[in-house]
C-alpha cells in the first residue's frame, strides 16, 4: 500500500454554512499565541564564561568559542542575570492516521451496511448524501429517512451531515470514530457520495480532489470516483501537488468476469450483485502544537561580555538564524568571533547555528557570547527549507544593555513589550530573501526548460504539465514566505486615514467617500432574513419601513439578490438580466430604492458572483451552458470545479459546490459583469454591493468590478474558519483575521470585509465568560476591527447564521452585549433585521443615537482598559465609555466627567460630558 496524503480542503457543502475552525496552510506564519495555552520551557541555563570547543563548524568555517561541559554549569539564577524571559511559539504539525470505508451484509438483515471510519482524535462528521438510479450528472440528494442514522442532520434539500461516534470495539489506547448507514436491497440509489470533516480544524478531505463516491450499481462510468474492489485511482495531496496512485486494500473476494457484466444490466437488478469490499486511505491531519523558546542573559563577571543562552523544545533539527544590532534601527550585522559550533555566515550579515541537543533532555540549545557595543540581539528558527518561525511577523528582537540597566523586577514586561513593537519603515528580512531569491532562480530555470524549442520537441506533454505544476509550487512557496514576513498588523494608509478623519471632523470639512467606508459614519441595515421571499412582495413591506429605519439612525440598506434563481433566497442566481425575483419584480425594486433615497439611506444590491446556475445541459448531460443576454458556455465555468466539465482556467478560490463556479481570469466573464453591475446601478440605482461568497474568486477581480460600477460602498463576504484546538478556540485568532486581510489588500483596499472573526470571538467570550478574548496579545480589538477598522464591517447575526436557518446564532439572550459593543467601537456596524424589529428595537436605536451623537466612525481609537474574566471595558475616542459582562467597571475620574448614558443587561456605556 502506497503510503500518501489525503489533504484536507474548505468544502461549501451548501451556501455558506460557515465551518468556523481552523484552516490548514501548507507554510505555517507563526504567531504568539496565549501564554496560558502555552507550553512553557524552564530553562536550565548556566553560569560560565570560559568553554572547550566541541568540533569544528562546516564550510566556511567560523572560529567558535569554548564550551565548559554541561555537567558543571550552574544555574542561571544569579543577580548578574538581567534578560530572562520565555516566548510561546504555535506551530503546526501532522499526525498520519486512516480513512476506513467499508461495504458488506448486514448482520441482523438481507441488506447491505455502509462503514465510514477514521483512526485520528477529532470532532469527525460524515457529509453525505445520495444518486438515484434516473439521476443525470453529479448532483447529491437526501436519502430515504430509514436510512438517516440517529444524531444526523439535514443540510437543504440534498445533503446530510452524521457524527462519527467512537466504535465500540476500539482497543485501549487506539482511536476509531465511526459511522454506519443501512442500505437497503431494493432501494432505487445508485450511489453514496460523502465527504469527511473534521469539525475541530475545519479541515474537509476528499477523493482526487472530489467527493467519495460507493456504487451501488455498476452502471457508472469509468470516469466516476468510485471506491471499491478493483478499482486503482489516485489522490491529489494539493491544488498544486501531483498524481499519485494507490493501491486499495480489499478484504472481499474479487468476482471474476466484472468488467464483462457492465455492458448490459437493469440497474435495479445491482443491489443484489453488490460486492462487498474494505478500503484504507492515508490521512495526514494538522494539528496545533504550543513550544516555546526561552532567552537568559547574565554579564560574565571575568570578561565583562554578554553571554546569552538560548533554549527550545521544538523537536527537530533547530537552525538558528541570528544576528546583533547597534541601535533601535534593527539592522542586522555579524558579531565578530568567537561563535557557538556549528556556525555558518549568511551573506555576511547574519549566522546560521544547529542548535545542540543536550544529553538530559530533549530540549535544544545554544551559548553565545556578544560583546557590549551591541544594543539588541534578532533572530527567527528554521525548522526546514519552507517553515520559518518569528515573532507575530518580525524578527524576534532581545534587548542588549548592562546589568543595571534593566530593574529585575521590569525586565520580563519590558523585554515583551519591546519584541512585540511593530518594525517601521522597510526593515530587511534577510532571513527570507535568500530562501525567496532561490526560488525565484528555480522559477526562471524551470521556464527557460520548458520554453525552448528542443524542450518542446523532447518532452511529453506529461513532463510539460509536471513542469508547470512545480512552477506554480515554487511561487505559492514564495508568496508565502512573503506573507509571513509582513508584519500582520501593518496597513499603512489607514494611519493617514485615521488622521484624515479626525482633521475632517475638526474643520467640519466635508468626508472623504471611498467605495470601501462611504464616509467612515455608515451604520448599515440588513433589510431581510431567510425568509423575507415566503410572501412574494417583500420590496412592497420593506417599502412601509423605510420611513421608521431613516429615523432609527440607518444610513446604508442592504437588499436581498434581486435575480432570476433556482433558490427562492436568492443565492443560486440564473439569468443576472432577469429581475423578478420571490421578493418582488423589478418595477417594486426601484419603487423601493427610490422611497430609501428619499429618506436619506443609501441601498447595497447582494450581488452573486461566484457561481451561476445553467439554463442547459452540455452533451454530458451536465448542467454548464447559460441562456439569457448572458449566454455563456462552459468556457466560463473553472476547469477544477469537479462537479460541473469546466473548460475554463483554474479557480482563483476555493469551490462552491452547489453551482458552476465562474472563472473570473476570463475576459469576456469580466467584462460581461462589468457591464451588468453598471445597469444595475443606472437602472436599479443601487449605490453599492454586498458582495456574495468572495472566498471563491481573486480579490483583484473584485478590485476590477469596483473601479467599473463606482459603488458609494462595497463589503465583501469572506467566510473563514476560526482557530481551535481540541474543540476550544484559541485565544490567538490573527490567522484567520490574516486572511480576511489578504482578500482585503488584493482588492486594494477597495472593498471591506465582514468581521467574521471579532463575531467568532464574542461568541466565545460571552458564551464561557471569558471577556479576556476581547484584547489581543497587543492590547487591540482582537477581530480584523483592530488591525484594518476602516475595512471591518462589524456584526453579530445575518441571514445564514440565524433567522430559521441559524448555522451560528449568537449566544441567545446576550445580543444586546454584543450591539453595545460594535455600536461603539470603530468599524462600520451591520444590524440584523431580526433584531432591529424585536423586543431589542428601543435599546438598539438608543446605542445607534449614541454613536451618531458622539461621531464615532470606522476609524475611531479604541483604548482597552479592561479584559478580564468577567469584564471587558474601553474608552472609544475619549467620548464613549463601555463595559458589557457581569463584572465591575466605573471610567476613572480625571479631566473628564462622565454620565450613565444607557444601561441593560450585562452591559452599561457612559459619556463624556
């Protein structure tokens, strides 16, 4: 059995059901994470100066200092130790394991039984559902309801979701979750198609890229991936990975004369010539591992040098990659020698050093000595050619100084505070730019190989295809080295931003617009819930309340799809031109916009422009040919989209499953969109998007709609996964916000985000009353609102997570802690229309009062003042003081007064006076 990787992808099983964990990354960007989740090291460091050599460096070789053997060093807890501090590193790593899958007789029936299984801890849940025998294509249906096991729910109309439980005849110490479906013999089903999630990291895996699929009848065609006996396929281990085969593991007797019995059967007949079979697959998970590095340094009483000693518990062959500084400049140089054993120079600006592996413990560690005319040491750990470690995106920084510089007492918060300071300007990252500067030489080999003439003629079309799957590797590689050595929290124009606003405020200058804020003062409403299309003339109802939303405080609208489509919601758009729709037709949707320009608030159109429902069949039989003014063939659907004979490009995101994904990169694709936004804010009046599913496609295509159709403002959905461990989430969430970022900056920051992570975490925090989560690790709003606030669009509840659909309602009884704390704090707030027409309506008008009264805007300062258990406190822009959870907070008395200026459940807000 071919031992290789089933890895794991992000499956939108249906619209947007938002599977909050953890996504894997192939490149790890190291962060800090929660001391409390954190492994932490003692160090036992020693007291020495003088040391014997334990062997020589490798080419080109560097003088290294003395080594005193480690049996005679003494601890490092003398008054001449002024640096000791330990730093949390979260990282990644991969745990093998296996999928089983296996199909025999039913112990207590004539029927058939369906095992799914999997040997690795985690949160497993089968995603399944079925093909009937008169089924064309590859669409999924719901089962029979006798087949539904206990525990399992619906997703729609197509598909089910089952727990896996622990199988009882697990041995000790061993893991196995499993699942079983009965099948029973004269059912009309074809096949089961299934997917497996990991509930805990997000983590979703497949077959070759696409779902698992057991025949039932053997009337399917070879192109099916189908498991089974006899049946060789391969399995991709990544967008960009290549090929590899498997050989299945089969328990069941092989019939002879199978392929012979294809030709010509009544499929109803196959369920009683099933074959029963076992199969094992290969699967690698990620899972989240806490290290930590320590640093000690004490001043040698002999030689009056710094001697630093360095110590990790990360497994592996450790590399040091270090350097000393001058000044709070940062910039790196050589210290001159003696170096630790084992050291090489890089560029002659930094050394490279193995750490050693002490006989007493597994830990490895290294002793260096630097002299008194440096003023910091800097250093990041490499684990291997492609993972790099540091600290929140910069070098990991050690203050250097004499022993009375630093009090004891100071030196452990002084030494953080100092290495977590973002780096100004454009510091070097020398630490990558050798790794990145060798593969850019590999990229230019790798073209110049396959764009020649006699590279043409000599290799076969397979070797090309290899060729060019190691290109795109090498600058996936590349992009990501690059990415972690940005500093995540760096986005430099909103500074500027920010000091633009506060001088148009002061001078009552008019604001500056942007399609990505409006005026920074928006407060957004949205205008439907899931089932806002039951009654036909919804644009005729929201029409009656524009009136009462205008004097409510809201300034922007955002309406439902408008188009022709599958979905009576909305979100399975057909002909884009055709917009009579469930909520009304298209004369009442510009009655509509008109009557809400009339009392002063701006409308948002949710554009879908992700996928696409086809009017017609290909020769396949598969739905991929659109009619209507957009009459597309199957040149605009992405060639990776496994469900739908794509001949377009790859995909540019990840896959929706429900419908044709659009390929973007296709000209004739944006220029058609360019031109339907563009009608629809003549002809409709829209002012802006709400744009639908943007995981699924390039932020640059965004960037390129925006600047044709001019919106007044735009939000993008980018629904990601959280960050969890063990069913926990993790107290660090700046990887999930990182990506939300990303999409952000390739739109050039001309459209925002939704703050799906600040939404996850007080999820948390107010379910488990842990308000502490509300402060990052550098006292900031923790969701994208503290790193890009002018790009966050804040929220507590939609249209998916609650309403009847309620995939991630917020934590019942606490909506209004959540309201008082986006209501406040910078961003540009979203309030659901579910709430704004309950019990809450009173209380959600008089925080929306409060912003506007005070003028709090996207891009206001937020400063923490308590997160603690049972509190969280801030004081937004000096004018606005808050505090939600059952603890106690009163503003300090200074300069300013303040005044109660509402109060509720678990949370009050004060203002200045």
């Amino acid at each position: 059995m071919s031992t290789v990787s089933l890895e794991p992808f992000f499956h939108p099983c249906r619209r947007k059901t938002p599977f909050y964990r953890s996504k894997s990354k192939a490149l790890l960007k190291p962060s800090s994470v929660n001391s409390s989740n954190s492994k932490l090291v003692v160090s036992h460091v020693t007291s020495f100066c003088n040391f014997r050599p334990l062997h020589r460096s490798p080419s080109p070789p560097i003088a290294a200092a003395a080594s005193t053997d480690t049996s005679t060093l003494e601890s490092f807890q003398s008054a001449d130790v002024f640096f000791n501090d330990t730093f949390p590193i979260n990282r990644i790593d991969k745990v093998e394991g296996k999928i089983f899958v296996r199909l025999d007789h039913a112990k207590d029936s004539n029927g058939w039984e369906l095992t799914v299984g999997c040997n690795l801890p985690g949160k497993w849940i089968l995603h399944w559902g079925v093909s009937f025998v008169d089924d064309v294509g590859s669409e999924w249906d719901q089962p029979p309801r006798d087949m539904i096991p206990p525990g399992s729910i619906t997703i729609k109309d197509y598909a089910i979701e089952t727990p896996l439980k622990k199988s009882p005849s697990t041995a000790e110490g061993d893991t196995l979750h499993e699942v079983r479906i009965d099948l029973k013999p004269d059912s009309k089903i074809s096949a089961i198609n299934f997917v497996l999630k990991d509930e805990e990291t997000g983590a979703w895996y497949q077959h070759k890229g696409r779902d698992f699929k057991v025949a039932l009848v053997d009337c399917l065609t070879e192109e099916a991936n189908i498991i089974g006996p006899k049946k060789g396929f391969s399995i991709w281990p990544g967008a960009l990975g290549q090929l590899s085969d498997m050989i299945l593991k089969s328990e069941a007797k092989h019939y002879e004369g199978q392929e012979k019995r294809r030709q010509s059967r009544d499929p109803k007949q196959e369920t009683s010539q099933l074959e029963g079979f076992y199969v094992e697959l290969p699967i690698i998970k990620e899972v989240s591992v806490n290290n930590s590095v320590s640093v000690s340094i004490r001043k040698c009483p002999e030689t009056a040098k710094n001697l630093l000693y360095l110590e990790t518990d990360i497994p592996g062959d450790i590399v040091l990659h270090w350097g000393v500084c001058r000044d709070d400049a940062r910039r790196w140089e050589v210290p001159p020698a003696p170096h630790p054993p084992e050291t090489v120079i890089f560029k002659d600006r930094a050394l490279r050093t193995k750490l050693q592996q002490p006989q007493d413990n597994g830990s490895r560690s290294v002793l260096i000595t630097l002299g008194e005319e440096f003023s910091g040491f800097l250093f990041v750990l490499k684990l291997n050619e492609n993972t790099w470690l540091n600290s929140e995106g910069n070098d990991f920084y050690i203050p250097i100084a004499s022993s009375s510089g630093f009090p004891v007492g100071n030196k452990e918060d002084l030494s953080k505070g100092m290495q977590r300071e973002e780096t100004e300007g454009a510091s070097e990252k020398v630490s990558f730019s050798a790794y990145t500067d060798g593969i850019i030489n590999e990229i230019r080999n790798l073209v110049t190989d396959i764009s020649s003439e006699k590279s043409q003629k000599t290799k076969s079309k397979e070797a090309q295809e290899t060729i060019l799957q190691e290109i795109e590797r090498l600058a996936a590689e590349a992009y990501s080295i690059f990415r972690s050595s940005v500093p995540s929290p760096t986005i430099p124009e909103e500074v500027e931003e920010s000091k633009a606003a506060v001088e148009s405020d002061t001078l009552n200058l008019p604001p500056k617009i942007s399609s990505a804020t409006g005026t920074g003062y928006e407060i957004l409403c949205q205008g439907f819930n899931w089932e806002s299309h039951k009654s036909g003339r919804w644009y005729m109802e929201l029409k009656e309340k524009a009136a009462e939303l205008a004097s409510l405080g809201f300034t922007v609208i955002w309406l439902p799809p408008p188009t022709e489509s599958v979905s009576p919601e909305g979100y399975m758009p057909k002909d884009l031109y055709n917009l009579n729709s469930r909520y009304g037709n298209i004369d009442e949707l510009k009655d509509l916009v008109k009557r809400f320009h009339e009392v002063g608030i701006t409308v948002l159109g949710d554009a879908v422009l992700n996928h696409r429902c086809a009017h017609y069949k290909n020769k396949n039989g598969i739905w991929n040919i659109f009619g209507g003014r957009l009459n597309w063939d199957d040149r605009a659907v992405v060639a990776d989209d496994p469900h739908f004979q794509g001949r377009g490009n790859k995909s540019s995101g990840d896959n929706f499953h429900a419908a044709p994904n659009i390929d973007h990169s296709q000209e004739f694709v944006r220029k058609d969109l360019k031109e339907w936004l563009c009608w629809l804010r003549k002809e409709i009046g829209y002012d802006g998007w709400r744009l639908d599913f943007v995981r699924g496609f390039w932020g640059g295509y965004v960037k390129d709609y925006l600047d044709a159709s001019e919106p007044y403002f735009a939000v993008g959905e980018y629904w990601d996964s959280l960050s969890y461990t063990y069913g926990e989430m993790d107290h660090n969430q700046d990887a999930h916000r990182q990506r939300i970022i990303d999409w952000i900056n390739a739109t050039n920051g001309t459209a925002g985000a939704f703050d799906v992570t600040t939404k996850g975490i007080l999820h948390s925090a107010l379910e488990r009353c842990e308000y502490w989560r509300l402060s990052d690790q550098k006292g900031k709003p923790p969701g994208v609102v503290g790193w890009w606030p002018s790009r966050a669009v804040t929220f507590i509840e939609n249209h998916d997570t609650g309403s009847t659909q309620g995939h991630w309602r917020f934590p019942s009884g606490k909506e209004m802690q959540g309201y008082a704390y986006i209501l406040t704090h910078p961003g540009t707030p979203s309030v659901f229309f579910d709430h704004i027409f309950s019990h809450y309506k009173s209380e959600i008008a008089t925080l929306i009062s409060l912003r506007k009264r005070n003028k709090i805007h996207c891009r206001s300062t937020v400063r923490i003042s308590k997160a603690e258990k049972d509190v969280y406190a801030a004081i937004i822009d000096d004018k606005i003081a808050m505090k939600i959870g059952p603890g106690h907070f009163e503003p300090p008395n200074g300069s300013q007064r303040w005044s109660s200026a509402i109060e509720g459940r678990d949370y009050k807000i004060w203002e200045a006076s």
